[in-house]
C-alpha cells in the first residue's frame, strides 16, 4: 500500500522524487522519506513523519543532493509511524538504503538472527530487518564487481524471506545503480532518454515518460540512467514488455477542483461512457465483451457465476448479482475475496468466476483468483489498470477504462464496475431467454446514462445544503432494498470513509429485526428509494422511521413528489430501469458523503487509516 519511487539521471533527484510522492500519496500518507547519492560514496536521507509537506520542510532547511535516489510514502504496517520508522531505512554499515511495500512476515526470526552478531535496529519496521539483511549479503560477498555485488545481495536475501514486497535499493559504493524486485506488491520500471525510474504506480512518473515495464512476481531489475536488466530470482532473464501509459500526466492532477474526490465523481458522465464505448450491439440488442475470451458455446455453457470483491468492488459486485440474476437468470453469488481464499467452496466445471479490482494488485483479490485458478477454474477480471497483475494473470476480462483514480474512496470506479457488470448481463441474458426489445430497451437506457448522471451532479449546491443541515449527527443509517440494498452499503462506506461517523447500510425491509434501535433525533436515515418494483413497501419502511421521530434523506425518482410530504429531504434522480437504478442512485450519496466530510474539516482525498490501493493482507 506504500509508495515508492526510484530516479537514476542526470538530472537532480530529489525534486523528482518528491513529485512522485505527491502522486502516490495516496498509498500511504504516515510518514516519507528520501536517500540520494551524490556519487560521493555516500548516501545522505531525510525523512519525516506526516504529511508530504514535512518531508518537503525538511528538505528546505537540509538539502539532499544528487542525481540517483530512492523515496517512500507510508501507510503503516510494523511501527507506528515516526521519523525512525518512515523509509528508506539503512543496513548496519549505513551505507546501503532500501524502501519496501510489502510485510515481511518472518522478520522476527530474521531479527533475532541478526541481534546476536550484533546488529544493532533504529526503527521497529521488518523493513529495517530486511536492509540489515541485504548489507550483511553484501558485506561478506567475495565479488569485486559493485554492480553484481548488490544484485547479488538483494537476490540471495530476499530468497530468506517469507511475505510480499516491492523494494527500491541503493548502495554508497554504486552511484548511479538502482536495484528492485516484487512480490505480490507492484513495481514499475519507467524508461526515460538518459534516465530511468522504478515506481508503484506509472502515476508518479508518467509526466516523464509514458513507456513502462510492469514486472512479474519474483522479477528483479537493475537500472542506470541509460540500461536496464530484468531477472528473475535465479538470475535467468525474464520476459517483458514495454507498455504505453494510457493517461496523461493531467489527467492524474486536479485541475480546477478542490479534492481528487469531487473531481472523480464529476468525472462519471464520461467514465460511464467509456466503460460501455463500443461494447453496445444494436443489430443484436446486446453487448460485446470481446476480453472474456470465451466463444457463445461457452457462454451458454455457464450455470453458475462467483464475483469476488473488496470494499467498493464488492458492493459492485453485489449489484451485478443482482443484475445476472435478474437479465440471465443465472445462479450468481458475491465471495468477499478475502475470505474466498479460506474458504472451500463448491465450484463445479461450469462456473465461472470474476475478480473485481480498480487496481488491479488489491493482495486478497489477486490471492482468490490465483486460488480459483490453482482448483482449474477460468477466472477472469473486472480491472481499471491496464497491465496490473490481475490483467496480466487473469484468464480474461474487461477494461474499465476509467481513468486514474486518486481519491482513496472509491467512486468512478464504482460505477464503471456497475456498467460494464450490466454489458455482462445483458450478453448473458440475450444468450437465454432475454428478448429483442428488452434488450433494445436496455441498450437505450444505457446510453443515457451520461446525461442523467450529468443531471444530478446539477444538484451538487443542494446535496451541500442538505449535508450541513446533519453535520452534528453522529451516525447515518443507509437503507436501500434489491438492486439499491447494495448501493445502500455502499453509501454507508463512502460517509464511514472520509466523515469518520458511524454510518451503517442495510436491507431496508431489515429495520424492524434490530435495527430500529438505532434510529433518534438525531440520527438521520437515508432511503434510496427509486420508483421501482419495492417502492411502496420503502414507503411504509419509511414512515416507520419517521413514526419515531427519526430525520429522513429519501433519493427518488423524479416525479415522486408525494415524498415530500413524509421526509425531511428528497433528492431526486431521472426516470431509469430498475436494473440500472444503482448507478444513479450512488451519484447523491458520494455528493452526500462528500460535502458532508469537508463540512467536518476532514481531508477527503487522504482519510485516516486508509490508502488507496490495499497491497498487504
């Protein structure tokens, strides 16, 4: 969940280094840090706990000089975070420097082996147990070649270790030379003319380069400002690809908005758009999923579907659960991906399984679809990042085809998951028994989406003013039934996220079998409650509600102005088919949750405790 970047030019590292930082800030924000040569034989650090701008403070008052270096930001594992524990840490000699992403799992063996030949440790991080162990490699390495030495030295160690890891290595006696390897973390390397980097995601050095190579598990490269050399752990050569970056360097910034956030949830009109650009089939009034990888034979063949998910990309896939069911008729079950792995479940040979990530590289996903694979099963992906590893080992899938995503609460990549989940079962469905004019039916509302999400973005002031009139409260209930029972949980999550109250979501037709009890004064309840096929029965659920003197949010259809009559507050969404409600429905509880949050003073696009692209288990 770290990140790291790495630069080897012959222009001033320790810039670059930091605006890369700025840009996998949102992987971690506990502390960063900095090593750089100068090609003196020595390795000079700054580090500092905190936000981006300490470590940037720092550096004003003590420069760090040279054209080769490697930097971090953290998300906490092993150590609070502190000045000691942020990255690079040093070997014993404090001539080696290393940054990670990753746990090392058997540290503790490892540090006790190293505390007995006198080792001695300035931070409680396994990272610092994994330099030490690195330096004492190279140290007592018979081999005269620098250069060879510390690739000699990263290998042989990282060969003792158990757990996941992405590393960026230096060391004072080869200026100019960058080692890394990965894990089950990502790593990058991005190939500039007279330079070179290594980092976690392309974000931090697509303003320099746009060609990059995403390396494999077990691959170790070594980089200087005009070469690279990709291995594997033997030392064999291992096969890659130069890949182009599919976003621009502003399309990772800003612009005019004040938070990642806002920015991302405007920016759905066209990420809807482009998550079912050229997939719509009119003469067939169906759609087109070309990555699947299966012929209509093997479509048909299905009998069962398993998506797996965390966080946002499971309440995704609980909508198109829902959604398969509902278009296909196909027996569909949402695993927490996390658990997936633990558990064993009955998969015969006709079912087909989905992992759902926006990075592509969340550990516990990637880990449930290696599991489904290990037991022969097609496991293919639902990803935004184009050449992650989930794109790269799954047996197929589909681009969402977003854009880069920053803000740490998850979005635009929500809805995009949602469309491209509706494509899925409306292939499936027009397979079966789904008819034309259905299937024409849906192609057109679903080219309307954009506009109708347009529509209620309109609404962004008002959502405002509704949020303020709560900002005391301390809790929300989110209630939702059928397809919104699943945005209902997702909204629950956004306001948890980024306001820090209790907010809980749930089947709105639950209320009466304890949760009830939670609704006061005080407390508001949102409904999302569109014109559907439940809507009288969220009517009744809501006067329950209000039978208590509990505050009421209601999201409906446009048109239901009846509503106004019962709830404190009615925002309203275009007219839309039930299957399809969610992807409205979510747009007011992001602007809910959003305007609701910076209201309380909370940074939005940085929330505690989180990070954006969950790397470790």
């Amino acid at each position: 969940m770290c990140g790291i970047i790495g630069y080897v030019g012959k222009a001033s590292a320790a810039p670059i280094l930091v605006e890369g930082l700025r840009r996998l800030e949102y992987r971690g924000y506990d502390s960063s840090g900095i090593a750089v040569s100068n090609g003196s034989s020595s390795i000079e650090t700054r580090k500092k706990s905190g936000r981006l701008v300490n470590l940037k403070t720092l550096l004003s008052t003590e420069p760090a000089v040279g054209n080769c270096g490697i930097s971090h930001t953290r998300w906490a594992t092993h150590g609070e975070p502190s000045d000691a524990n942020a990255h690079p840490h040093l070997d014993q000699s404090g001539r080696l420097a290393l940054v990670h992403n990753g746990v090392i799992e058997n540290y503790q063996i490892i540090k006790g082996r190293l505390l007995k030949q006198g080792h001695v440790f300035q931070s409680q991080t396994d990272t610092e147990v994994l330099a030490h162990l690195m330096g004492r490699s190279y140290d007592a390495s018979t081999e005269t070649d620098p250069q060879k030495r510390l690739v000699k030295a990263v290998r042989e160690s990282l060969k003792q270790v158990t757990g996941t890891y992405g590393v960026a290595v230096m060391h004072a006696d080869v200026p100019g030379f960058l080692v890394g390897a990965r894990l089950g973390s990502p790593l990058v390397v991005g190939l500039g003319k007279g330079e070179n980097f290594l980092a976690s995601d392309v974000s931090a050095i697509v303003s320099h380069t746009t060609n990059a190579i995403y390396l494999q598990d077990r691959d170790l490269v070594y980089i200087t400002e005009d070469d690279f050399t990709v291995e594997n752990f033997d030392g064999d050569e291992s096969a890659y690809e130069v890949s182009q970056v599919e976003f621009t360097a502003e399309a990772a910034e800003k612009g005019d908005y004040p938070h990642y956030m806002l920015k991302e949830i405007f920016e759905q009109p066209t990420s809807i758009q482009n998550a079912f650009r050229g997939r719509l089939i009119d003469d067939q009034a169906s759609a087109i999923l070309g990555g699947l990888g299966l012929t209509p034979r093997e479509l048909r063949d299905i009998e069962r579907i398993v998506l797996c998910g965390c966080g946002t990309a499971s309440h995704a896939a609980m909508v198109g659960e829902y959604m398969i069911e509902h278009l296909a008729r196909i027996p569909t079950e949402v695993e927490i991906a996390s658990e997936f792995r633990y558990r064993n479940p009955p998969l015969d040979k006709n079912t087909l399984a989905f992992v759902i990530s926006q990075s592509g590289e969340t550990i516990d996903t990637l880990a449930a679809m290696r599991e489904g694979q290990r037991k022969g099963h097609r496991v293919l992906g639902i990803v935004n990042s184009v050449a992650s590893t989930i794109a790269r080992e799954s047996d197929g899938g589909s681009y969402l085809h977003s854009g880069p995503e920053i803000g740490v609460a998850a979005t635009k990549s929500f809805t995009s998951q949602v469309t491209v989940l509706a494509l899925l079962a409306l292939l499936l469905g027009r397979m079966r028994h789904l008819s034309v004019d259905y299937g024409q039916r849906l192609l057109k509302e679903i080219r309307e989406l954009p506009a109708k999400v347009e529509k209620i973005l309109e609404q962004t002031d008002y959502i405002r003013e509704i949020a303020l009139k709560y900002i005391d409260a301390p809790g929300m209930l989110f209630l939702g039934r059928q397809f919104n029972y699943p945005t209902a949980l997702e909204g629950a999550l956004k306001m948890k996220e980024i306001s820090y109250i209790f907010a809980s979501g749930h089947a709105a037709a639950e209320l009466k079998h304890g949760v009830i009890a939670l609704v006061s004064e005080s407390v508001p309840s949102v409904f999302i409650m569109p014109r559907d096929s439940v809507y009288d029965k969220n009517v009744s659920t809501l006067e329950e509600v209000k039978a208590r003197k509990g505050p009421v949010i209601a999201i409906t259809t446009e048109g239901s102005t009846d509503l106004e009559r019962i709830a404190d507050d009615v925002i309203y969404i275009p007219e839309v088919t039930e299957c399809l409600s969610p992807i409205l429905a979510v747009i007011p509880l992001q602007l809910l949750s959003y305007h609701f949050a910076v209201a309380r003073g909370c940074d939005v696009d940085k929330p505690r405790n989180l990070a954006k692209s969950v790397t470790v288990e």
